[in-house]
C-alpha cells in the first residue's frame, strides 16, 4: 500500500517555487515564502544556488527560516557578506547580474503587476501594508521573476489596487517604453506561481 503525504498549500507553493530555481543562479529573494523555497532549492537540487537579501545580506546559513522578516539576525548566520541596502539594489541588481527575482504579494494582475502597498474594500476604506522594500527594483531589474500568491479570486485581479512592482504595466509594449531592464511576466502555474522569463 502505497502511503499518501499530506502537505498544506503552502509546503506545496514552497516546493513548486524552490524546483523553479537552477543550481548555479542568482537570485534576489524577497520576504516570506520566497526565503523558504529559496533555501529549499539550495539545501536540496541547487546547491551552488547563490541567495541575495535585499537589504545587502549574500547567501546566508540561517539558524531558522520562518523568522519574522529579512533584518532577523537569525536569517544572517553565516552570510558570506554583509553589504547594504543600496549596495545590493544599485552595484547588483540594477547592473543585470541578477538571474531571477523572487517575490510574494498581496495581489497580482492580468499584467503581472504586484501590489504589496495598500487594499481597498467597497466601502472605499483602505488598508496600508509595508510596500516593496527591493520589491520594485527586483520585478524592474531581474532577467526572471518568480511569484509566489495563493491561487484565491482576492489576490488575483485584472487590475491590482495599487503598482508596487511592474509587470507589464497596461499591456503591450508599456514595460519596455518604461525602460524596464528585466524579464517580461509569463503565464500562471497550477501551483500558485506566476513565472516571468526574459525574452
């Protein structure tokens, strides 16, 4: 008899995202689930994966992976560098030497944008979240990038309430008259991700 795993969405999102990552890539990480599948991929297929915090920490070893955000030192343990914010997003990212770009949201569009700023409700009351920290110049910059979102009618829009992280902007050729150096949004996964590829 054969024995069935039980896993919650989440551990599934988690190994979808980590198998969308090659051994030998860079790839700048975002908050949340992205740090799990990320570590995932290195700690199982891609071992020579290299992770990139945005606030400037390189391929750590944390102690835990479910921490509370990127600035636990827990996450930091062992980094082969400690840089910064600006270091990060201005000498790495926005030169192109970052392959893919890994991030959550709040909800996502037809176009691939990401909001992670702020939802509305129909009674015209707001919600404020924290916004993209390297989220924008992540979904800008990288030559790919992967999105991580529950597959729920809330989080997934023809139009997102607020443009955080760009995908196709409007549409047709709006990410590149924007100057937008990086990968171009792609279709929606059955596993919860929505993938962009470089052309």
């Amino acid at each position: 008899m054969v024995e069935v795993a039980e896993y919650t969405p989440f551990e599934l999102m988690a190994v979808a995202g980590a198998r969308e990552l090659k051994d030998g890539e860079i790839v700048c990480v975002g908050l949340g689930l992205p740090i799990v599948a990320s570590f995932l991929a290195k700690r199982t297929h891609a071992p020579n994966l290299t992770i990139l915090l945005e606030l400037g920490v390189v391929d750590p070893e944390p102690i835990e992976i479910g921490v509370d955000g990127l600035s636990d030192p827990r996450i930091w343990y062992r980094a082969k560098s400690h840089t910064s914010f600006a270091d990060m997003l201005g000498s790495v990212l926005h030169k192109g030497l970052v392959d893919v770009g890994f991030l959550g949201a709040l909800e996502v569009d037809a176009y691939g944008n990401l909001n992670t700023t702020l939802l509305g409700d129909p009674k015209g009351k707001y919600r404020r979240f924290t916004g993209s920290g390297g989220g924008n110049d992540i979904a800008s910059c990288a030559r790919r990038t992967i999105i991580t979102i529950r597959h729920e009618a809330r989080k997934l829009n023809e139009a997102v309430a607020f443009i955080t992280s760009p995908g196709y902007l409007g549409g047709g050729g709006e990410r590149e008259a924007a100057g937008l150096i990086g990968g171009q949004p792609g279709d929606y996964g059955q596993s919860g991700l929505w993938l962009r590829s470089a052309p």
